[in-house]
C-alpha cells in the first residue's frame, strides 16, 4: 500500500487495490472512532460497485470499537451531511470518490452537527491512527473471518454486533422536506427542467423531489437523462466539468425546449446548470446569482467564496451591501470558515455552493430549487439572469496541466509576472492581481494536476489572450 496516500486535504480518495482496500477501510473506521470517539454514525454509499463492500468494512470498524451505527444505504454526500444534523448524532461518513476515475473511491467524513473534519482538524490524526492500527494490530486473517461472518447478518434490518448496535436507517422523506422549505411552492410558475443524474447516486432524490412536487401542486415537470443508477458508467464518469460529458444535457434542453438543464455529479453535491439555449453556465456565475438573491433578504450579510475566480463575487456583494470574504479551495476549508464567519451563503467555482440552514453544508439539490424560483419570480430566462455577470468578468474556466514538477513551475511562473502585479497572495496557490486582469494557479488537492483560472474586468479579448498566454507557459518543455 501508498503510505496511506489516500488521506488528502480534506478527504480520503484513492485507486483501489493501491491506496485504498477493504482493510484500509476497516482500519478507517477503527481510527475515526478513537479520534472522534463518537457514540452514533450514520453511514451511507454512492453507486460505484466497490462503494457497499467498503461501506460494510468501514463498519464492521466502527462497530468493533462500540460505536452504533446507522446504514442509510445507497446516498449522496449530503444526505450524510443532513443525516449527522437532522439526527443529532456524533458522526457520519460517505463513501465515495465523487466525480473521479471508476477504479477510485474515498471517504468524506464529518463530526456532529456535521462539522466538517480535515487536515487542520482531526483527519491527520485519524491517518495516523489508521497507519499505527495497518502496522501493529490487524490481523488479514482474522478480519476475514469477521468479514465472513458479518456478510449474512448484515442483510438483516437490524442486528448486535458485541455492545454495539447495526441498524438500516432512512432520512430520505425529512431531508426532501428541508430541501423544499429554500422555496416557496406558491411562486414556482411552471417549468420543463431537464435533469441528468449521469447514473450516479441523485436518481433517487429527484424521483423523491417530483413525487413532493405532485403532492405540494409545484408545477415542474422533469426531462430524465442518464438517470438510473449503474456503477459502470455506461455515459462516462458524472463530471460535468468535463466537457465531453456535457452534451447530452445541452441537446436534452434544446430538444425538449426546456427552461433549463441540471446535471450532478457522481455524488451530487455538486450541481452544474445550463441555460434555456443547452448552453453550459460556469459555476462562478451561479455563485453570483445565488449570493445576489440572499444579500436581497438579508443586506449586510457574509458571503464566502474561493480565491480562483471573485471579481463578479466582490461587485455582486458590494452591490447588494454584503461582505465577501475569501477561504482556501475546499469543502472542509470553506465549511470551517463558513461557521467562523456565519456566512448565509458560500460558493465555489467548481459548482460547489454552501448554505447556512444546511448546517454551512454543501448541497448540488437546494442551488437548483432556488434559481427555479428566480427564473418563476423574475419572468427571465436563465441566460438573461447571468448575461451582464458574463460580460463584466469574463472568465476561462477552470483549465488543468499535467506537470512534472508543479511548485517550480508556479514559482517560475511567479517570477516572470510579478514585476507587473499590483497584488500577489498565496491563499491557495498562486494568485496575481494586475490592472484589469487575474489569474490563480493551484495544485489539486484531489488528483495529479495543476488548475488555472484567468479573469478579466470586461474583455473577453484580454482573458482569452492571457488564458493562452499562461497555458504556453504552462505547457512549452523547459
């Protein structure tokens, strides 16, 4: 094994059979117990094949240290987030890699009141314990004899595992409940949405959300793309992000003429939006609807967002008397600062959006509900809500480069351009300030690459210039 590689920033993810196993898992859930000592976790799983087998190890962890758990099966991120609140319990742990290549998976893990845990709090100190637990107390053998054991039992509905208790739990009807409350049914005018799932995990929470919608008379009607789950990915892994994996929610909209298009990630915390045209909206431009339409309900308060792409941000909350304030990349990272902070509102670039009601969570289903209710309260469409944020902050979109040698590049990088900047930080990553442009320059903390994003005040030609400009640097041999 990888020296425990799979522990990043702020999560766990790694190739199975390489830096992450069965055993790994087990040992996992060993260590979280100790670190967190928790008395109650929820536990839940994406889609991918190997996400029960390890959801079952990482259990059989956490029971052997005493702690109770709930199975809530088959999930996305947040209903793990929403079930740690909601229930009031000590912890809960989604497995899954989200939107990363099939043969990977990983952990996203969270403390009571799901508060987040990453490298700055605890989940260095739960890597630690699991090395010590790999190195000097488990045994292959005997963990599997327990696994064998525990494969029958755990179909059963509940079942005691020496003091501790394995439960099948579901949260699903109180969760669609909060989802409903960001909106007001009664304002919903009605709508056609298409929504591609990417057969990932979000299938079953829209069926959930349209069956609400019949019974509270809101008049949206669903397109469904790719919508069943299936851990082979017949259309490709969900990443939206990418953009061969756009096209088929882009020809859904302009097929069905809906009014706009939703497509998720493999575990739908995030969402990805595309106008009435099937033409695909940056996510940074979503943050700067999202933050507008609650700076206009509550004035003066905080806004969070990354230091990649914040120029729209800053003029968004400067008009609307909110105050943006700038975190690290990182659900973790943007979590912590949303709680410090008590922001309403936090939004990243890469389509990630936090809300303050959801426990400073990240959610890929309340950003859609609320600019459906925007499109229903201001008689616009999508492309006419974030037309004149587009034109202002022109942007490149999020760009990644294979490099060898990362920090020497960006420092490379940063001694060629700062006898022209007017501001430098290192937040995360390299970011630079110049007159009328602004690019950031981050190694990923989730995969082997470096992400650039370049944005201009109002030229398009300039950010296009500079975004080549940059990925020549980037790219040409040293």
């Amino acid at each position: 094994m990888n020296a425990l590689s799979c522990f990043k920033a702020y999560d766990i993810r790694g190739k199975l059979g390489e830096e992450l196993n069965e055993q790994i898992a087990y040992s996992i859930g060993r260590a979280y117990a100790r670190v967190i000592k928790p008395g109650t976790v929820a536990v839940g799983g994406d889609i991918r094949h190997s996400s029960e087998s390890l959801k079952l190890a990482l259990t059989l962890g956490l029971l052997t240290e005493g702690v109770e758990v709930l199975d809530l099966g088959m999930t996305g991120t947040e209903e793990i987030y929403f079930a740690a609140q909601h229930l009031a319990i000590d912890g809960a742990i989604e497995v899954t890699a989200s939107h990363n290549p099939i043969d990977y998976n990983g952990m996203k893990l969270v403390r009571a009141q799901s508060r987040p845990i990453s490298g700055d709090s605890g989940l260095v100190a739960i890597r630690d314990e699991t090395a010590r637990l790999q190195a000097e107390l488990f045994e292959p053998a005997a963990f599997a004899r327990l696994k064998l054991q525990s494969e029958t039992v755990f179909t059963n509905q509940k079942w005691q595992f020496g003091k501790a208790t394995y439960q099948k739990s579901s949260i699903l009807k109180p969760y669609i409940e909060h989802l409903l409350s960001y909106i007001t049914p009664t304002n919903i005018q009605p709508l056609k949405l298409v929504v591609n799932s990417g057969n990932g995990a979000a299938g079953h929470v829209v069926d959930a959300i349209e069956q609400a919608f019949i019974e509270h008379g809101i008049p949206i009607h669903f397109i469904k793309v790719h919508h069943q789950p299936d851990g082979s990915f017949p259309n490709g892994i969900p990443n939206p992000l990418l953009i061969e994996n756009r096209q088929a929610t882009s020809d859904a909209v302009r097929h069905h003429q809906a009014d706009f298009g939703i497509a998720w990630d493999g575990d739908f915390d995030r969402c990805f939006l595309f106008d009435e045209q099937g033409h695909f909206i940056e996510g940074y431009y979503i943050v700067g609807l999202l933050a507008a339409a609650f700076l206009k309900k509550e004035p003066g308060a905080k806004i969070i967002h990354d230091p990649r792409l914040y120029w729209n941000t800053e003029a968004i909350c400067q008009q609307y008397n909110g105050r943006a304030i700038c975190s690290k990349t990182g659900h973790a990272f943007i979590k912590e600062r949303m709680r410090e902070e008590d922001a309403v509102y936090g939004g990243e670039m890469s389509a990630h959006h936090y809300f303050r009601e959801f426990s400073y969570c990240d959610s890929g289903m309340i950003p859609w509900l609320l600019v459906a209710e925007l499109l229903s309260l201001s008689g616009k469409k999508l492309s006419q809500l974030v037309q004149q944020m587009i034109a202002d902050y022109p942007s490149s979109g999020e760009l990644n480069f294979n490099i060898a040698d990362p920090l020497q590049v960006i420092a490379n990088l940063a001694e060629h351009y700062a006898p022209l900047a007017v501001e430098v930080d290192d937040i995360d990553g390299l970011s630079m300030k110049f007159a009328d442009w602004r690019f950031n320059l981050r190694v990923s903390n989730t995969e082997n690459v470096v992400r650039l994003n370049v944005e201009t005040q109002g030229d398009i030609k300039l950010m296009q210039q500079k975004t080549a400009e940059l990925t020549l640097f980037l790219t040409e041999p040293e």
